[in-house]
C-alpha cells in the first residue's frame, strides 16, 4: 500500500508558505498543510496526531522568534527542514535537535525551488538502500544514524569482503559508503572489485578516508568510486554529497528507462524485448529450461478506432497494458511489439500454469470496462503461446504469431498453444 505523505510547512510570510504549498503539492502530489504561527503548527499537530513526513519551519515566528517552533516539533520525531533568513553559526543551540536534518536560507524564489526539491529527495530516500562498510563500529554507526536521519535505508557491514556478498544479495543497493584504510581488503580493492559487475550509473560509491593524500582520491576516482569524502566532513556535506550522487545515479536510470520503455504504455518496447529476450532465449536453451512466447492483441481492434477515434484506440492499448502488468509475474518480459499487440516471455512456467493464468487474463478483459470521454467501453482479446524452442527468439515469436492467427480464426476471446 502506497504511504500517505503530509507535509507541513510553518511560516509567516504566505508568500513562502502559499508558494511551498503548491509546488509540492503539484510536483510532487502531497499533501501540504501549513500554518503561520506555533500556536496553529500545535493545533494540526494535535488535529494529524503528529503524523508528518517532513516540516519545513519558519525560524522567526510572532510567537517564536529564536527558533522555538523547531524544538517544539522536534519531541514530536518529525524531520524538520529550517527556514531562515540569515545564516546560523554551526554551534548555534538549534542545531543540537536531532531531527534537523538541513537549514535553508530563504532569499527568493530560489529558496523556494531548492526547498522542494530537498523534500522530494527525503521522500525518495525512503525507497533508497544504502551500504555502509567501514571496520570501526563507531564510525559506522555515525554514517549509519546520517544515512536513517536523511530517510535512507542503511544496512552496516564491517568489512569489504563481507560487503561484496551483501550487494549480490540485495539488488536495491543504490549507494555505497566505504572507507579507505580496513583490513584483509581495503577500499580501494572493494572498488576495483565492485566494478567489475556493476557500473558507476548502476550503483554509486562514495569513498572515505581520514588522509588528506591527494594520490588516494586520484586513485578511487580512476578505479571507479564516483565521489570522494574526508572523514572530517560535516552533516551538511556529507547531506550535499549524498543526495547529489542519487540525484546524478536517477537521472541515468531515467534515460535508460526512457530508451527501454515504450512511451505510451510503459512497458518495454520492440527493440529491448529481442535483446534482452535474446539472452534469456539463450540461458534458457542452455540450462533446457522452459521458456514460452506468447502474443496478445485486441479484438476488433480497428472498430474501435474507426468508431470512436485513435484517442479511444490508445486508451485500449493503455488499458490493455495495466491488466498485463497487474497480472503477469515479475520476472516476465512484457513488452508492446506495435499498434495493439503485446508480447510476453515467460520463464519456468509449465504449459498448465500459462493456459490457465492467459484464460484468467483473458477473462479479465472481457469483464473490464474503461472510461473514453463520456463513453464506456470494452473489448476482448486473443492469445497466440508457442512453447517449443527453435532456432532463434525471433522464430519463437514468429510461431506465437501463428498461433495468434489460428486463435483469431476461431473466433474472439481465444487462445492456442503451440505444443
């Protein structure tokens, strides 16, 4: 189940408050409730039971001129973001409330901008898991309780060794936080070892160390660490270079997702269904492993467009693609081959499993209705499954489309399986 964000944001100045309001909440799609005082920020603390996400605080309020509003929020345990208007000494009082985690300086629109995005990064964090390596217990707790107070997900080994089998096994390991001087293997073999199976745009490593040689920063970066930290860094950068590597590691996953996807439905498209499906066709071959391939378009198809409109055409295919994706194992490839068609490649499943879970989709289909402007529709489908291995994927496919056809002769709502 989807988690509910509120975000509360306190500030005096409407301009600010009003303007945090809706850029979250239309980016981002939170709820934002806010209040210009700390008598009303106690009041929907009372009204939410304090259940926040994030508050963002004004640091001079008319009821809380030095900051009060912080420590006050504060022993309810909700992160807080501080808004101020000029900068504080690191050793201001303020900063000894634990969930504080950054403090903004509001000089203009751009204050506003960076805020939201330090929001939506906190929410990100939450889906984040982090790798933290370092043979002091001390330290690593450090980066560890770092990590938990900017919403990430924080897992601990004590050594590189150890770490390399933890990433094999978690696949969701995003970034890693390893120190430079360890024993048995330092950072910088952890490094060297870690890139041999994942590449800097699929996991992130920031190094450590408390020496200042400038030969070891040069070194983890030439091996394939993507940033540098001395030990002696400050919540504050340690924050900065955290959040920069994610944001930098999302950015490359989103082009390559782009490349993959298909634009309108958001499943895979044509090309990465025969390159990747190559290498499962290939795997499955040689481990004689069962592998089928199964085609599915939509009845009356060109009805539809030619009564109602290619609009209302796109909304089927759309439709069409949620109920595979809702449907259809993970680990299976689904991707659109064009128009109206889809095709599947399941891993491992026995003929008895994919007749029944196509002839359950099937079904679906027939009894789903979607919305096109004022109208109510609904179509069927077809299924085509070819489970005999031959020369090539592309042949495979080529005898799901023939069972395809031989469904489609039949009639509506059909599938045959090619055996």
């Amino acid at each position: 189940m989807q988690v509910k964000h509120n975000i509360l944001v306190v500030d005096d100045s409407k301009t600010i408050s009003m303007g945090l309001k809706y850029i979250i909440e239309d980016r981002l799609g939170l709820n934002v409730y806010t209040a210009a005082s700390m008598k009303e920020c106690a009041d929907l603390l009372l009204e939410h039971k304090g259940k926040f996400s994030l508050a963002l605080l004004d640091y001079g309020l008319p009821d809380a001129p030095k900051g009060e509003v912080v420590t006050f929020v504060n022993k309810f345990k909700i992160p807080s973001l501080l808004l101020t208007g000029t900068k504080l000494e690191v050793d201001d009082e303020i900063f000894k409330n634990s969930n504080l985690i950054d403090y903004i300086i509001k000089n203009g629109s751009y204050a506003i901008d960076y805020s939201v995005g330090v929001v939506e990064r906190f929410i990100k964090n939450s889906e984040v898991e982090v790798l933290v390596i370092d043979d002091s217990k001390t330290f690593a707790m450090k980066m560890k309780a770092l990590c938990v107070k900017y919403n990430l997900k924080a897992i601990v080994n004590h050594s590189a060794k150890e770490a390399l089998e933890t990433v094999k096994q978690r696949p969701n390991i995003k970034l890693i936080l390893v120190d430079y001087m360890m024993p048995e293997m330092n950072g910088l073999e952890f490094t060297m070892q870690l890139r041999k199976d994942f590449k800097k745009d699929e996991i992130a490593l920031i190094a450590l160390s408390g020496m200042s040689e400038k030969e070891i920063v040069s070194s983890f970066l030439k091996y394939g660490a993507n940033d540098f930290l001395y030990k002696d860094f400050s919540n504050e950068e340690f924050f900065a270079r955290v959040n920069g590597n994610l944001e930098v590691l999302e950015l490359f996953e989103a082009t390559q997702d782009k490349a993959k996807k298909d634009y309108l439905t958001g499943v895979f498209n044509k090309t990465y269904l025969l390159n990747a499906g190559e290498e499962v066709y290939n795997r499955a071959k040689k481990h004689k492993e069962l592998l089928a391939v199964i085609l599915i378009d939509i009845d009356i198809f060109q009805t539809i467009n030619e009564s109602y409109g290619h609009e209302a055409g796109d909304e089927a295919i759309k439709e069409l693609s949620r109920i595979l994706l809702e449907n259809i194992n993970k680990d299976s490839i689904i991707a659109r081959l064009g128009a109206d068609q889809f095709c599947v490649l399941f891993k491992n499943r026995p003929y008895a499993e994919i007749h029944q879970t196509f002839q359950e989709i099937i079904m679906i289909v027939e009894n789903n209705r979607f919305k096109f402007n004022d109208l109510i529709l609904k179509y069927t489908i077809s299924v085509g499954v070819n489970i005999n291995f031959s020369d090539s994927l592309e042949d495979m496919i080529d005898l799901a489309d023939e069972a395809l056809a031989n469904a489609k002769h039949k009639g509506s709502n059909q599938i045959v399986i090619n055996s």
